[in-house]
C-alpha cells in the first residue's frame, strides 16, 4: 500500500501545543529559530546511522531516511520562502508537492551520509537565515497557494515544528 499524502493544513500549530509530538510553537519568537533548528538537526545524524534506516515501520508510513530527506528539503523549501518575504511584498510561495517530492527524489533510496550532511548544511543555511533577520522585517508577509497566510516570524513558528515532528515519528 503506499503513502497516503498529507493533506491536513497543519497551520493550527501556531496557536496551540501539538497533541502528537508536544511542541507548543506559539511560545517561541523569530529569534529562537536559528536555535532550535540547530538543534533539531544535531540529532537527525544519528537517526541516519542506524542499520533500518530505510526501512518502513508499516507501509502506510515513511522510513526515517524517508523522514530526514524530506526534513533536509523543507528547509530548502523554507530558505526560499524566506527569501521570497525578505525581497518582495506579500509573495505567493510557489507550491511544494512533499509527497510527489518524495517519489519523484526517490528518498527512500538516497545515501543516509550524503542526506545527513545535506540536512545539516539545509538546516545551517536556514538558521543563518533567520539569524539575520532584521528587527523590522519579522511582519513582512508571504501567502501558500491555499491561501495561508505568514509573517517571517509565524513562518518561523510553523517551520520549526515540522522537523520536530519528524524527529518524534523517528523516535526509536
């Protein structure tokens, strides 16, 4: 059976704690980005050493390469999204299909060490991104395709959960 796409608008973390993996984005700031995504990545290497690194827990659910080559590419995805906040007025994001990425990029099939130091240089990148926000662009906003609506900071706030999560789902 393959993977059921997301299609859940995962917006709502901004106000309230996640009831899966705990976190409570609507306590953080811009500012604690940076952190938190270095943080996040530190782990992820680990994840990526072990010997059923590809393989499924059932088949309706990602391998943690699968998980650490998607996280790998929202911050990709978010560094360009943040980028589009800080040059332009109100920029609508290009859409990112996750789940045809991950067929299409056949994550299940990369080199763990290549996507561990691909995360991690994706993850330095974003979090020296949002280091170097100035004080006065945190409200700048940027809009998805379905309409969801961000400033840097709440795109920050909402970025942050993502990898958090994945690394909950990986917990093994």
């Amino acid at each position: 059976m393959p993977i059921i796409p997301d299609t859940k608008d995962w917006t709502w973390v901004l106000e309230r704690p996640c009831p899966e993996c705990g976190f409570d984005a609507s306590g953080i700031s811009g500012t604690d980005v940076p952190s938190i995504l270095r943080a996040n990545a530190a782990a992820w290497p680990v994840v990526l050493r072990r010997t059923d690194v590809a393989v499924r827990p059932d088949e309706t659910t990602w391998s943690p390469l699968e998980y650490a080559a998607h996280v790998r590419d929202v911050f990709r995805v978010f560094h360009a999204r943040l980028g589009l906040m800080l040059d332009q007025d109100d920029p609508l994001f290009p859409n990112w299909d996750q789940d045809e990425t991950a067929v299409a990029e056949r994550y299940n099939e990369q080199d763990p060490a290549v996507v561990s130091a691909e995360l991690l240089e994706s993850a330095e990148r974003l979090a020296a991104a949002f280091g170097s926000v100035p004080d006065d662009s945190w409200p700048r906003p940027g809009r998805r395709g379905d309409g969801a609506s961000f400033t840097v900071a709440t795109l920050g706030r909402y970025l942050v959960h993502d990898p958090i999560h994945h690394l909950w789902d990986v917990r093994g």
